[in-house]
C-alpha cells in the first residue's frame, strides 16, 4: 500500500499542510517537527518525486552554487542546505565555483537544463553586480552576499558590526597599529574591510590593510613580506578561516610568537582555531541557521511566489581566545 502525506498527517496528529511545512523546512516549532518526522519514519513515506516532476515540470532539485568549498564555512552551509532537501524529499546539486565568473556562468546554463526548483547561490562580486540587470529564472535564494536592489531573497552575516566588534575587542586589550587581510573577490570580504577601517576611524586610529586572493597559501604569501617589514602590525584581524591558517602560518615562518609579537584574531569558529596553541579569537558565524533560513526562504518562496523580498541578517559571536591576550 503507498503512504501518502494524508497517511503522515494522520500518524502525527497533525493537518497535511503542517506536515508539508515541517517536511520543506518551513515554519513549524521544533517538537512539532520532531513530530512529523518521526510520523514519517513509522509510516515509512517516501515522496513521489517523479510524479511531483511530472505535474510541475521541475526536477524536485535544489541548485546550490558556492563560492568556495575549501572554506569551511560554506563546507557547513551546504551541509544544512542538503539536510533541509532531504527533509523535504528534494535533491541537491552541489557546485563550486572558485569565485571564478566564467565557470559561475556554466553553472548556472546547467541548472536551467536540469530544471532545478529553485537556487541557493552564493554569487561571485562580478555576477552579483550583473543580477541588477538579469534576472534569474528560477526562485533563488543568496547566501553570505546581499541582493542588488533587493531582487531576491537573502540570508547574510551583518560582516560590518562582526569585524567592527574585532577591531574593539583588540583595542580594549591594548593594541594600536592593527593590520587587517581581506579578501579582494568577493563582496562580504569588503565588507568585513569596510567595518574594520571603520571601527578603527571611529578610535581614531589609522587602518592599515592588505587585499589578496582568496586561498591560505595566497595568505601566507602577501603576510610574508609585510610580517618581515618595519611597518609589520601589532595585531591582525583576518576576513575568513583560510586566511587565518595562511596567518598562523606566515607567523611561523617569521619566527613571530603569537600573542607576544602578533595578536591574531579572524572567522569562523572551526575545531583547530581552539586546537592550535594559543587559541585563536574568532567569530562564531551561525552556519547551520543561514543553510536552514535560506531553504525556509526558498520554501516559502516557492509556495508564495509574489511574497515581498526578504533580507535575513544574522549576528555572529565573538569567541576570545589567548591570540588576543591583552598587550603587556
């Protein structure tokens, strides 16, 4: 006998609509999810995705397009994004693009020939400044860079205020010449510059900062000179977790101790930031909450499509470590 939502809902105590909410990742309360979900496994539903395809000519797959999987960030994002469509029957087809315009374009040619539901993207500076001219044809979702003109639905990390709340941090324990390294491709590494030079004029202090390619390697070569130079920082804050391995690094090979010759402070709280001796500061970014809200967006998007464009912007919180340690 086929199971059927109708079958789901009964299981649960709950309305079909409810059912399909929980199931796509839309506005339910956690027990009431756990409810569904564990009606789901009792009952043994499976979705009929070649009959869902067939009535709306879709693919019952979502597109996700990030800039850069060897970042740990949009590692965990994409996990979250691949849990929700899971959860909601859908599948997912994963693609990178090395912040790399050229190959962002074929990516997006093969999401329209495989009819995707709808996107998840997290676009490159130089697509991102197209898409006020184009328009998508699909429902798409931008994750860890703003819509242009409010297009489309969005889910950020307010970049500003969490690298503004570096440069405090490091200025109440003593530091005074803070260098910043930000990454020169994408929109949110400008946008943690923008913060820092501004949190750092707002102390009246000078910003001293570097641009370079998104990779620890590139990294740890642009800090190599500028940590052997006499105008090397007192402190450093960096846009991304590659940037601060390429910074732990490059203070290595430099010979500098850290907290004692260099404070080091950065994003993204992965395991090895707590792991590495000493501790490195770090902000904590709600990964998993902008996979889930961006697959909620998306849900909503695609079950009301005129609803009024959305911007989700999520705090980030400062994890102090001893790479900060106040200046002696």
């Amino acid at each position: 006998m086929t199971v059927g939502i109708k079958d789901v809902a009964k299981a649960a105590g709950v309305s079909p609509a409810t059912v399909s909410r929980a199931l796509s990742g839309g506005p339910v309360s956690d027990e009431l999810r756990a409810q569904v979900e564990a009606a789901v496994k009792a009952t043994g539903y499976r979705p009929n995705l070649a009959a869902r395809r067939l009535r709306s000519q879709q693919s019952g797959t979502i597109g996700l397009v990030v800039a850069d999987l060897r970042n740990p960030f949009f590692t965990a994002v994409s996990r979250a994004v691949e849990d929700s469509a899971y959860r909601a029957g859908m599948r997912v087809i994963l693609c990178n693009t090395d912040e790399d315009p050229e190959r962002e374009a074929l990516y997006l040619q093969l999401m329209q020939e495989e009819r995707i539901t709808g996107l998840i993207f997290a676009p490159t500076r130089t697509t991102l400044e197209q898409l006020s001219r184009r328009r998508l044809e699909f429902p798409t979702v931008l994750i860890d860079r703003a819509s242009p003109a409010g297009l489309y639905d969005c889910v950020v990390l307010d970049n500003a205020a969490a690298t503004g709340e570096l440069v405090r941090h490091l200025i109440e324990r003593g530091y005074r010449h803070i260098g910043g390294l930000f990454g020169n491709a994408s929109v949110t590494g400008l946008e943690r510059r923008d913060g820092y030079v501004a949190a750092l004029n707002a102390a009246g202090l000078k910003p001293d900062f570097r641009l370079c390619a998104p990779s620890a390697d590139a990294a740890r070569s642009t800090l190599a000179g500028w940590f052997s130079s006499p105008d090397r920082p007192e402190a450093l804050v960096v846009s991304n977790s590659l940037f601060l391995s390429g910074a732990v690094r490059a203070a290595r090979a430099a010979g500098l101790s850290i907290p004692r010759d260099l404070a080091l402070a950065g994003f993204d709280n992965e395991v090895w930031t707590e792991l590495v001796e000493p501790g490195l500061t770090v902000i904590e970014q709600p990964v998993e909450d902008i996979g889930r809200q961006a697959m909620a967006l998306l849900f909503e998007r695609l079950q009301t499509p005129h609803l009024p464009v959305r911007k989700l912007v999520l705090s980030g919180r400062c994890v102090a470590r001893g790479s900060t340690a106040a200046r002696v």
